[in-house]
C-alpha cells in the first residue's frame, strides 16, 4: 500500500468492528483484518443441514448504559430479541438478549461498509520509524501509522513477538495475566423436540456440561432441532487432545436427558480462547513506542460481548486522539 493508513484493526470480532465503525464516525482511515472467512470471531454460527447454531457465544447481556442503548439499536434493526428468562454464568446481568439470525449477524451488521479483509491471517507485526508493517501468512503486507490487535492476548503478543516488537516490562506483564478457559462445544441436530426446557438454554454450570441450547426454542432454527453443548473448563482442558468422536459422544451420552439417543449430524469445536477468567485491570492498553499500539477485546473489562464492544470502542477514541495531534 502506498499511502499508510491510519489504522489497521486486527480481527473482526466483536472489539475490532466496534472499534472500526467508532474510526469511522470520527473519520479516520482504516482498514480491519481478520484471518477468518467470515467476521464475527467468537461470535459464531454454523449451518448444519436446514438448521442454524450458535457454537461460540450464546447470550448477549446489556448491564450498563451504553450496551443497552446499543442492544435497542439491534432490537429496533431486528437483529435482537429479548431471551428469557435464563439463568448463565452466575456473574452476568439481568437483561438477556439472543441473535434472532445468529450471532454472526450482528458481525455481519456492524461490518457493513466498512473496508474489512476477510481470510487476511496475519503473521508479524512490526515497527519502523513508527511506522508499523503487517505482514500476512500469504506474503502480503500492509503499513500503518497505528495498529489495534483485537485477537486474544496470546495471539496477539506472538505476532509482534514474530515482529521482534518488544514491550516494556510492565506493560508485558499486564498482558500476559489475561487467560482464558478453553471449551469444547458440541452441535448436533436431533429428530422431533428436545426437553431442553423453555426458553431453549439451559446453564447447568457444572462438569462435564457447562450450558446446552436447543437453537430451535431459541428463535434461530426454525426447521430442525439443533443443540449446542458447551463442556465445562475441567472436562475442556483434560480432553483437549481426545479424539473428536470419543469427546462427543461422552458429552451427548451425558446430554441424553435432555437432547434423547438419536443424533443426526454432530459436530465438534474447539474453543482455545473461550472466555477470559483473567483479565486486563484498564478497559484497553495504548503504547506510543515502538510506535502507536493498542489491544483491546474482552481480555480487557472482562464481561464478554458488552466488555470487547466497550474495549474497542474506548480503544478507537483512544487511537483517534493520538493520530490528530
Ligand atoms: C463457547 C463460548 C461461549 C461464549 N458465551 C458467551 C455468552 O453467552 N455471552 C457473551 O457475552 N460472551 C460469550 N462468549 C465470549 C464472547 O464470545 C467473547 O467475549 C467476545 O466475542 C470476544 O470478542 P473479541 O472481539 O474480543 O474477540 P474475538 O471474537 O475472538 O475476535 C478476534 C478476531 O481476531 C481474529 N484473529 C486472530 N488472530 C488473527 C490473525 N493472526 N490475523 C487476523 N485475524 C486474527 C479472529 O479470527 C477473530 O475474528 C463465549 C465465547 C465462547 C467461545
């Protein structure tokens, strides 16, 4: 690219779109990458035959005021509707909304006009003369004069380690706290009606089954029952490397109360970066050197969905500032 944009965004997750459409409020050049075929990230849907699941995320809550005024935006655009009541992680709010279209359609939303590159994977991340150079795994490259990585911390810290960007101390190790649970999710479609009861999710909060929704009670899959069947931490990481065939049917055996014995099509996802457990003390991180860097996503505020949108948003205002002055 000739000219430097003024900031490329990595990853279209939920942080990294939000933060795209607030650069582009306030007019500043930018470009968003993301390494998948699709935006979203852990805002995920799949079709399975005739039906649809969410496999990543699950529920959108709006706890502060920001968040509720964007989720009547969505409600009002019918992107949204109103799931409940539920019961979940025990920490979340109260208002409780689902994706009537699945979650990636609210990706999809918030992705309109803007200049987002999908299957984009980048590799290294460097800086020279403050200006930073991404480099791509197809041997692409593109120049900024401010990177945002939105991917989770780990992801983000190896490329600009394959960059030889080194952060100072303090700011590294802030960083490196973020963790999050690994979680293996389960689709599978079923004949007739599940007993996964009204309104279609059911947070059982334990070991090995952590949540199961049934995408048809939900609103998302009118044609076929699909479940989604989240494993809980425990089970996730000590049958991270078990066989695919052997991980589901332990988890649909332990489902058989609420989904029966017959399956028509199943399917296994793992989530490496689930949901952050550990997270960042400030809303998003800006460094001036090696030149204008800044992280944001749900590794920041913690509380998932609303948190990553508030983090990139608070990241984008930060950005814009700097590349004014
Ligand atoms: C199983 C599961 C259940 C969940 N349930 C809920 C729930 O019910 N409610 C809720 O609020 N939240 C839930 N969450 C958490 C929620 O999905 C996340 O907090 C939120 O989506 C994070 O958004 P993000 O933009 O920070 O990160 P992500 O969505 O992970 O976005 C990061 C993006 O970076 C991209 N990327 C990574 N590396 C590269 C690279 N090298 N080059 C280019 N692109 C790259 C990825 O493809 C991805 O699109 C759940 C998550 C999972 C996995």
């Amino acid at each position: 690219m000739a000219d430097p944009s003024h900031c490329i965004i990595i990853g279209a997750g939920i942080a990294g779109l939000s933060a795209a459409r607030r650069l582009k409020e306030l007019s500043i050049p930018h470009i968003v990458l993301d390494k998948g075929r699709s935006v979203g990230g852990r805002m995920a849907t799949r079709r399975i035959g005739k039906a649809l699941c969410d496999h990543g995320a699950q529920v959108i809550s709006a706890q502060g005021p920001d968040m509720i005024c964007t989720v009547d935006e969505w409600r009002d655009s019918k992107l949204v509707k109103s799931w409940g009541p539920i019961k979940t992680r025990p920490h979340r709010g109260s208002d409780f909304y689902y994706a009537i279209n699945g979650m990636n359609s609210i990706a999809k939303h918030l992705a309109r006009d803007l200049d987002v590159h999908t299957s984009w994977q980048a590799q290294s991340v460097m800086f020279d003369n403050d200006i930073a150079t991404i480099q791509s795994q197809d041997g692409e490259s593109m120049t900024a004069r401010s990177v945002l990585l939105t991917p989770p911390m780990p992801q983000s810290l190896a490329l600009l380690d394959a960059g030889n960007v080194s952060l100072d101390s303090e700011h590294r190790t802030l960083l490196e706290t973020i963790d999050y649970d690994r979680c293996i999710a389960v689709l599978v479609t079923i004949p007739g009606q599940s007993n996964v009861p009204p309104p279609g999710g059911l947070w059982l909060g334990s070991e090995p089954i952590q949540w199961i929704a049934d995408n048809r009670k939900k609103g998302l899959s009118s044609q076929e029952t699909a479940i989604t069947i989240h494993a809980g931490p425990e089970f996730s990481d000590s049958h991270w490397e078990t066989d695919f065939n052997e991980v589901a049917q332990t988890l649909l055996n332990a489902a058989s109360k609420w989904i029966g014995p017959e399956h028509i099509e199943v399917q296994v996802h793992r989530w490496r970066y689930s949901q952050a457990i550990q997270t960042h003390p400030k809303p998003f991180a800006l460094l001036e050197s090696p030149g204008l860097l800044a992280f944001a996503g749900d590794g920041f505020r913690g509380d998932q969905i609303e948190g990553a949108r508030l983090s990139g948003i608070a990241a984008a205002n930060a950005l814009a500032k700097h590349l004014r002055s």
